[in-house]
C-alpha cells in the first residue's frame, strides 16, 4: 500500500487525474446534462478522432521527436481514399492504400528527419505544408462525399455498435493496442531509452535511428486510420480538414504528463489527457459557453492543469 | 573556540525514499583550514555538499555559520552567503565561451546593463594564470579537453567572494602536474583566509592537502580529526573496516590464446597512429597514459563508435568489421563509458532498466512482449552480484549514489556475458571500497574466461589490477610492460613523450 501510494505521488498523470476528476464533478453539478450516458458516449465519439493521434504523439515526443504533420496526413490521406474510391476501387483496398500512404508519410518524415540530422519541428512544419498542398492539388481544392458500402460503414464509423459509436472503441482499442507496445515491448523501452538518452542508448546497441524512424511511421498510420474513420462518420472528406490537430494532439499529450525534454510520459497519462481536452470542451458547451470564449478558456486550463500536476509532484528536494 | 568555527553542521539528517542518506551527522570546520571529507560510495559526501549548497533540503538538524543558524535554500543563497561549490560532474554550459562560464551569474556590466566582454576575458586569462594554466577565454568550453572543464569550474568558484569553497572530486580528472597546480591554489586560497571543504578518494592527496579530515560511513559520522595524526590504513579502515590496499599484480608471462589482435589501425580525425597489439584470453591489459593520450578514442573505435580509416580487428583469428555498437555487443564486446553522466547512465530509469539496457531484446518471449520474470531474474542477479545498494530493482536510478549507478552500468555489461569487456575509468569518483569491490568483480570475469582492457588515469590501481600495460601517448602506443616490471617512472617517461 505504500509502495503504491509512493508510486502514485511520483507519477505525473496522477496529478492530472485529480484535476479531471475535479473538472468532470463541476460540470457534473453546474449542468444536468454532462454526467448522462448519451453525453459521455459523446465525448468518447468526439476526442476519438484526434485521441487516435495523440497515443503516438505521446510515443514520438517521448523519444525527443515531434510531428507537426498530422493534421495535412489526416486530409491528404483522406482524400486519397475518397478519391480511389469515387474512381470506382474497392473501400477496403481504397482504405489500405491509405494506411500504406499514412505510412509513407511518416516515413519521408523520418529518413528526413534522422538521416539528414534535421530537427524534427522544421521538418514537419514543412511537410505539413507540403502534405497539405497534396491534398489541396489532388482534390482540385473540394470537397469530396462518399457512400459507402454498409459493411464498411458498420465497422468504422458507425453510430452505435451495442449503443456505442464505433469510432470511440476504434479509440479504445487503439489505445490499449499503444499502451501495450510502450509499456510492454522491448519496443517500448527502446523508445524511452532513446529518449531518455540517446548516446547512452546507441552505445547500449540500440538502434535509436530506427526506433525514431518507426515513431514517425507509426504516427503516420495512426493519422490515416484516424482520418479513414472519420470520412466513414461524416461520409465525405474535405482537403482542409485536420487544421489545428496537431495542437489539439500535442496538448492532450503535455496534459497527460508527458514531458517535452523526451524520456518520460505514458498511455494511460495520454488517454487522460485526450478525455480531459474533450471534458473541458464538451462541459462548456453545456453550459452555454460562448464559442468565442471557448479556446480562451481552454488555453488557460491547459497551461493551469500542466501547472497544477507538476506542482503537485514536483520533487521534493 | 566557537570563533574560529566557519560551518558547523549538527545533527543533520535526511532520507531519500529507502534510504537514509544522512543519519544524525554532526561536525565542524575550522576557519582558514583545508578540510577532507572522505567515505565510501553512498556515505553521504555528496547529500552533505547539496545540502550545504542550498541543493537539496536537510530533514533535521541545523546548519551555524559562524555560530548563527542559517537555512539557504538555493544554490543563489548559498552563493550569497559566500559558499562556493565545485561539482563533482562538471555543470557548465557548452556552448559558451570560457569567459561566459567564468563570469556566469555575475557578469560585469557597463551603465546600460551591457557586458563588458573585454574585461571579463582578460579577468579569465588572469585567473587562468594564477593557476598557472594559459586559456584561450574564447574557446568554446564543450570543445575543451575534460582536465580543461574541471579547471574552468574551478577558475568559476575561485571568481567569487566566497569564503567558503567546497569542491567534490577536483582531481579526478586532472594529471598529476595538474594536480600540484591545483594544491598550490588552494594553499594560496587558504593564506588569503579562505577556508575549503575538499571530497576526494584519492587519500594520499588528502594526506598531503588538508589540515583536518572527517569520515563518514552509511550516512553517519565517524571520526572528525587533525590529519597530521591520520594514516592512510587508519582511514581506510575507518571508510570500510577490511580492505587490503592493492599490490602489484604478479603476472607472469602471458601464453593463452589472443582473443583480438588490431593491426596498423589509424583513425586520422581521433589521431590514432598505427595502433598494434593483441589481448590475451583472460588477461587484464591495462592502458596507461595521459589525458587526451586517444585511450579513449582507442576504445571507442573498437567499439564501433568511429570507424578505423584503416586497420585490421580480429577476433579470436578471424578478421572483423564492427560498424556500430551493436554489432560490437553481437560480437561480444562490452564497452563501460568514462562519462557516465552524460553517456552512461538512463537518468528517468529504474535500477533493472538500466542494467538490462543492453540485452533488452532478450528479456523478452512471445516476440517482443517483455517478460517479467526474465527481468526479475536479470535485475535479482545483477544486485546481488555487484552488492548494489539499492531499496529495489524499481528504484530509479538518480536515488543511488555515484559508486552505485556505476556498478549498475558494470551490471549492464556484465549482463552481456562479452568475450571482451573495456573499462574506461571504471572506478572514477568511487571511493575506497567500491573500488575494491569493483576490482574483485573484474578479477572473477578474468577467471571467467573473460579478457579486460582498463583505461585508469590512476596508475597505482592500473598496476594492481593489469597484467600487461600498454603506454599511450599523442595517438600511438609508446611501449609494453608486464605489470610486476614497471614502475611509474618507467610507465610516465613514455606517456609524456610527443
């Protein structure tokens, strides 16, 4: 028990679960409509796109990378997809391509990023430019709508499977599939070791070159599936859709308590994280919340709850 | 009496998680006096200095400074109340010039707040000489040679109005000539009035050093006494009780099999020249030299870190190419880093992640999912081994002290099971037992089967634990000795050859 109690006090989440569970009793009494089956269904649905993203924004900023691309891998890929097959291609080849695109992607991210010794920020600023373009040039600047096949709308973007909306166990799933990988492999381990130190990794025989290189493939996938399922939802995709995600993604991640110097952050932190960025927007709207006022709001609590979970388990010297 | 205390330190104490790294220790230091403060790894030398220097927060107990009691909270208050400290891991910013590191935190400024850039680099070359040293103040300090960097923190304290200077390990990485220049600074510190807190292993320095020394051992205090009435052996045994003090090691002439051979090896950028020699199974080869002699850059080239721009490695009779440093480990080659703060050491990882950093990919079964029970196995053993002070395998490794995350880092190669295990500097900043501890271990590999090449700036341990001795200097290796035939004139006529 007190093993646990000091492992509680030590682990950075833990302060960022008190303030979620802080903020979620609020909106619970000031609203009558938030702590209600449908609305949390809702919430899930809503961060379940971007929550995609954040489980290996989470992994890459944790190996001292970043990907600022996500939101143009999100369009291009979306596109596509829509594009392939508005041509007449089969939605489950149409949606592999994808993948394998998103795939492509982070690659080109990642050889440019660790095999030209560039720093990641520039190089996904640039891509995400670059990817953005491609989805504007293909799509010809409109948007494209689709209708797909039942069998595939029922297992991507679904309103309700067993009265849950398919996008949000795609969330769930995906998120234990990404807890596991960090926190179970010997991947994962090699991901904080590169993090943690590089040069100590490599002359441990790590192939930290890889293991970054993989992070941006993987963020990469990540984006694509997150996109294919929500041209399923909204049954159509528009080239500039994604705008902004990588913000939303790289907040969630930094509210879950990882941090920004590399070496240190989890899963379970992240899906914290990505709950409470939905909590926080959701409980506003219920509350009637001017949208005007709404990223103002949110942009304070971001920088208050980092702040109150590192105060709260700052180490004491 | 109590006027010509400086600090006194009464009844402190402090806890880390498990450990007591502080238990009740009390003692004081003497205006103007050359103070020793010596024990093993994990004593508490270092949670003294942190706490003194405003570092870390004592749980109990009182700190007087000329009799009053003080709190400094901040390595700023600590400053301000005119204590100095001279880290043990130098903590400078590498980017800068030596000038910059110099005057870092009290920069001479003109009336609009400008620096005066000029003066404060002909202040650095002044200081630099006081020391006998010539700078270039406008080096970048991250491209200055290691012996360089320790001076500069130490120039960075000598620049205050301190009156009180502690410095942790100051030799550790200097030359002998290095080393009397600095005891000649500190001697002409302590004339102006300064009083000095020195930590070092090295006893006989302290012997010749300081006018009082204090032990500690397991976070307690144990004796506080003039050094003039010390012994070494007297010390010693107050660190650890029974250590035999090394002997020379008696070696006969080696006959095993050679385990790797290196032919004409040269790697322009390191300036190694034309590196021939073969390591013996279970032998011992040490590497003597001076700073900047390219040991280092000797070991990390074999171990892939650099490739050789020409040259030949064989490996037990077959001729090899290690391109990094995995396929070194895949050949069986260990490599201990000299750096282990900055090389070494997994800084937000626990006790078993960093000693099975190495052979993660087989702790694990069903692919990659890693196996708990492995782990424990791996983690159980290398503590045990290497007696590691530690409340667990889950402790993170900041908690334990510098002797201890060493023997994590040694673990960490050990767990390799390697042919051939380099050791570069394998017992810096450890004191007395551990040393001991560490040499046995390495001894037991030998008898293993296992071959060791040593990189140590201390010549006396270099001897005790080799049975062979390469000299290095300028890139190239300048001569060979059974360990029982040389002697440290023999060894430093070569090593300071150009």
């Amino acid at each position: 028990m007190k093993q646990l109690l000091r492992t509680l006090k030590t682990r950075r989440e833990i302060g960022v679960l008190a303030v979620f569970v802080l903020l979620c009793l609020f909106f619970t009494v000031v609203t009558n409509t938030f702590l209600t089956v449908p609305n949390i269904l809702n919430i899930l649905r809503q961060v379940s796109i971007s929550g995609l993203i954040v489980m290996f924004m989470t992994m890459i900023i944790i190996s001292t990378d970043i990907d600022l691309s996500v939101g143009s891998i999100f369009a291009a890929v979306g596109m596509i997809v829509a594009i392939l097959f508005q041509n007449g291609m089969n939605i489950w080849l149409a949606s592999l391509v994808g993948l394998l695109a998103g795939a492509g992607f982070g690659l080109i991210n990642g050889l440019v990023t660790v095999k030209g010794g560039l720093p990641p920020f520039i190089v996904t600023l640039g891509a995400q430019m670059v990817y953005r373009g491609f989805a504007l040039v293909i799509s010809g600047g409109a948007p494209a709508s689709v209708r797909l096949p039942e069998s595939f709308y029922n297992v991507t973007g679904a309103r309700t499977f067993l009265n849950l909306p398919v996008p949000a166990l795609w969330f769930l799933a995906v998120t234990a599939i990404a807890g596991f990988i960090l926190h179970k492999t010997s991947y994962g381990f090699k991901v904080y070791a590169t993090g943690g130190n590089e040069e100590a990794a490599r002359l441990s025989g790590i192939n930290t070159d890889r293991i970054r290189i993989t992070n941006f493939v993987l963020i990469g996938v990540a984006s694509a599936l997150a996109s294919i399922i929500q041209m399923a939802y909204l049954r159509g995709v528009t080239p500039t859709a994604g705008q902004g995600m990588e913000l939303t993604a790289i907040a969630s991640t930094v509210i879950g308590g990882t941090s920004m110097f590399g070496g240190v952050g989890t899963i379970g932190g992240a899906f914290i994280g990505t709950l409470f960025m939905g909590v926080v927007r959701n409980g506003l709207v219920l509350m009637g919340t001017s949208a005007y006022l709404i990223d103002l709001i949110i942009g304070i609590v971001l920088v208050g709850a980092v702040f109150l979970s590192t105060v709260s388990t700052r180490e004491k010297r | 009496m109590a006027d010509n205390i400086l600090i006194s330190y009464q009844s402190i104490s402090k806890r880390f998680g498990g450990v007591q790294a502080l238990d009740d220790v009390s003692f004081s230091i003497r205006k103007g006096d050359i103070h020793g403060l010596i024990g093993e790894n994990g004593a508490g030398k270092s949670t003294l200095i942190k706490i003194t220097g405003g570092i870390y927060r004592k749980d109990q107990g009182q700190v007087l400074w000329e009799g009053r009691p003080i709190e400094v909270n901040s390595p700023v208050e600590a400053e301000r109340q005119g204590i100095s400290i001279v880290h043990q891991e130098i903590p400078l910013c590498g980017n800068l010039t030596v000038a910059q590191n110099v005057f870092l935190g009290r920069l001479i400024t003109n009336r609009l707040g400008q620096p005066k850039w000029d003066e404060m680099e002909e202040r650095t070359v002044e200081l630099f000489r006081q020391i006998g040293q010539d700078i270039d103040p406008r080096a970048r300090v991250g491209e200055l040679s290691v012996a360089l960097k320790q001076l500069t923190t130490i120039v960075h304290a000598l620049n205050s109005t301190s009156k009180f200077i502690i410095m942790d390990e100051p030799t550790s990485a200097l030359t002998p000539g290095e080393v009397e220049t600095l005891f000649e600074v500190l001697r002409r510190l302590k004339s102006e009035g300064t009083t000095i807190m020195i930590v070092s292993h090295i006893l006989s320095e302290m012997m010749e050093i300081t006018d009082r020394v204090t032990v500690l051992r397991n976070g307690r205090h144990v004796e506080t006494m003039d050094t003039k009435d010390a012994t070494i052996e007297g010390l010693v045994h107050m660190m650890v009780g029974d250590v035999p003090l090394p002997t020379p090691k008696e070696s006969d002439a080696i006959t095993g099999d050679v385990v790797l051979r290196v032919r004409g090896l040269n790697q322009l950028r390191l300036r190694l020249k034309d590196i021939n020699f073969q390591l013996y199974k279970r032998e011992i080869l040490g590497l003597a030299g001076i700073q900047g002699a390219g040991r280092t850059e000797l070991a990390t080239t074999l171990f892939g870190v650099h490739q050789p721009d020409s040259g030949t490695i064989e490996l037990e009779g077959r001729e090899i190419t290690i391109k990094n440093p995995r396929q070194a480990i895949e050949h069986g080659i260990g490599y201990l880093t000299e750096d282990r703060r900055n090389l070494g050491v997994f800084w937000d990882m626990s006790v078993w992640q960093n000693a099975g950093a190495a052979i993660i990919d087989d702790l694990t079964s069903y692919g990659n999912v890693l196996d708990n029970k492995r782990i424990e196995e791996m983690a159980s053993k290398s503590i045990q081994d290497l007696q590691i002070k530690t409340s667990g395998m889950q402790q993170p490794i900041r908690y334990l002290s510098g002797g201890n995350q060493q023997k994590v880092l040694l673990a960490r190669w050990l767990n390799v099971k390697p042919k051939i295990l380099i050791l570069d500097e394998p017992t810096r900043g450890v004191d007395v037992g551990a040393k001991a501890e560490i040499r046995k271990v390495i001894q037991e590999l030998v008898d293993q089967g296992i071959s060791v090449i040593v990189i140590s700036s201390d010549l006396e341990e270099l001897l005790a634990m080799s049975d062979r001795v390469l000299v290095m200097s300028n890139g190239a290796i300048r001569g060979e000795f059974l360990a029982k035939d040389a002697t440290f004139d023999k060894i430093m006529a070569l090593a300071v050859q150009k």
